[in-house]
C-alpha cells in the first residue's frame, strides 16, 4: 500500500512537472505530441 | 594423591557467579551508534520535479518571467518538501528509538504533505493549464498519497507512565543533553590518533549511552544518576577535549598518565553507576512483589 502510495506520489510529481514542457505550444516535445 | 588437577574454568557450573552482571562491552566501536540509512524513497523525491528546471531555462530563453516564477519557484518548494520528509523520517526514527521521547515540536512529514499538494496543484494550473478542478484534484492527489507513503508525525509523548509532562520534559531535555556531551567525548577522541586511548574512550561511551538507556527504560532514576550527568560525563567530555588539544599541540606527553587515570576512576564509577541502577530495579521489583503477596494473604488467595 505504502509502496503503490510512493509510485502514484512520484507520478504526480513527475508528470506534472512534465506537463509543464508540454504545455508550451512553442517547445518541441509539444510539436512532436501534437504531430 | 594424584596431581590431577580438576577441570573446570569461569563458566563451569560448579563455579559461582559473580555477584552483578559485568559492565556491557561495546562489540567493536561502531556498537551503540546510531546509523544513517540512505533512502532511495527520498531521492525520488528529489528527483521527481527535475523537469520543471528545463521549464525555468525555457523560461529565460523565452524571456517569461511569469514562467521562470512558478517553474522554478515550484521546484524550490518540491525540493523543499523532500527535504522535510527526510527531516521528519529522520525525526520519527529518533523517537522509535527512545523509550522515553517527546513528539518533534514541528510536523514536519505533515508540512511536508501540504506543501507538496500545494506546489503540485499551482504547477498543473499556471504551468500545464489543466483548470483549476484538475489542478486542485491533483495537489490533493499528491497530499494524500505523500501520507499514505511516508506516514504523519508522532503526535504524542510516549514512555514515563505515571510521570508529570513537565518531569518528562525534563527527562527528554536532560537525556538529550547528555546523548550530545557523549557525542562530542566521541569526536573528540577520534582527534588523538591513539588507538588504545581511543578504544577506551569508546568503551566508556557505550557504557554511559547503557546507563541513558537504563535511566529512559525509568525515568526515576533520573534522580540518583545526576551526579553521573552533572560530573562524570560532563568531566569525561572537557578532559578529552582538552588533551586532545594538548596532545594537537604536543603538549600531551606529561598528561597521558593523569588523563589515564582518570579515564581508569570513570571506568569503575561508570560500572558502579549501572550496578546501582540496576540494584535498584531490582530492589523496586522485590517490594512489589512482597506488597502484592501479602495483598493475596490478606484477601486469602494463598
């Protein structure tokens, strides 16, 4: 339970910060996902 | 007559016992040290938010202040959090240890939790947009789970029933005190570059970290070992410092012998501190049985 809690904790982090990079239209990673 | 001469050595059981259990001896000198676990949980953490410092470079690139704010500004508080988590875990062990402990004055797992919800929902919403529902969803997604994986602090004192919450203040701070002046005995041994005198500095850390354990395990005893705090340790500690200053500067050569010395007096006060102790338990249990027996006589149960 405490381990999955971790996973889900770290995700949340991760991918929110990621979606910051994504967010931008300009950046290229947003480019490439909207491509 | 035969001249043979019969086996037996300290351990044989027509052999008596000594008396009181002997002094403990430290295994080796790492023995009653206290370790300091690396966590890979905690680098996680640590590590989590490193996408939001690409974030604050695209920002100055881009000349975004605006950007570069909660970029960064969020990484900060997500470091932050990570770094209260570890303090806290750090916190909550410390009292695991103790028998006696008071709860850390400041919540800092909880602190921790709140900021990591607060720092994740202000990210989804300025920096990916998601709305203000997602984001708040999302920080509480992160508070809760924060909880869940690493725990709240412990919120209540523990150990010393029957005590008053101001004699076990006392308790924990005089316990602290001395956990602190045995720690700097330690470092300041280990300045001497003298193995032997090193070694016996360490056995008479572990012996007085014995007695501490001893006065937690019965706070009571606060009171017939306070000589033991006062004096002993407090004496042992300034001794050392001082020779090791001396002996830094080369002016130890004349001291070795009295230093010695001492160290040989604290050793046997330090052994007579814990037969004491521990008599005393023993002496506490013996009246406590006796009362109870003769309660049971009393009510004719025997």
């Amino acid at each position: 339970m405490k381990t999955l809690a971790y996973i889900v904790l770290v995700l949340t982090i991760g991918l929110s910060s990621c979606a910051t990079l994504i967010a931008d239209p300009a950046h290229p990673v947003a480019v490439v996902v909207a491509e | 007559m035969s001249n043979a001469k019969r086996f037996g050595g300290a351990h044989s059981p027509d052999n008596a016992r000594p008396a009181s259990p002997p002094p403990p001896r430290p295994a080796s000198r790492f023995s009653g040290r206290k370790t300091r676990r690396f966590s890979w949980r905690l680098l996680g953490l640590y590590l989590a938010p490193s996408a939001l410092v690409l974030s604050g470079v695209q920002a100055i690139l881009s000349a975004d202040l605006e950007q570069l704010l909660w970029s960064w500004g969020g990484y900060g508080a997500l470091l932050l959090a990570a770094f209260l988590t570890g303090q806290g875990m750090r916190a909550a062990e410390a009292y695991e240890d103790r028998i006696v402990a008071k709860p850390p004055a400041f919540p800092r797992k909880l602190v921790a939790a709140g900021l990591s919800g607060i720092s994740v929902a202000a990210i989804s919403y300025y920096g990916a947009e998601l709305g203000i529902a997602l984001s708040v969803i999302y920080g509480a997604l992160a508070t809760g789970t924060h909880v869940a994986a690493f725990g709240i602090d412990p919120m209540r004192a523990k150990g010393g029933a029957g005590i008053a919450d101001a004699e076990l203040d006392r308790v924990a701070e005089k316990l602290d005190q001395a956990e602190a002046v045995v720690a700097e005995t330690v470092k300041a041994a280990e300045t001497l570059k003298d193995r032997v005198l090193t070694k016996r500095i360490d056995a008479l850390a572990y012996a007085a970290r014995d007695i501490l354990r001893e006065i937690q395990s019965d706070p009571r005893d606060l009171r017939r070992a306070r000589k033991f705090l006062s004096v002993h340790l407090v004496g042992l500690r300034d001794a050392t410092i001082k020779f090791a200053t001396a002996s830094s500067k080369g002016a130890a050569h004349d001291l070795r012998g009295e230093y010695e010395g001492l160290l040989k007096d604290l050793e046997t006060s330090f052994a007579k501190q814990r037969t004491a102790l521990l008599a005393d338990d023993a002496t506490a249990l013996e009246v406590e049985i006796e009362v109870l027996r003769d309660r049971l006589k009393q009510e004719g149960a025997l």
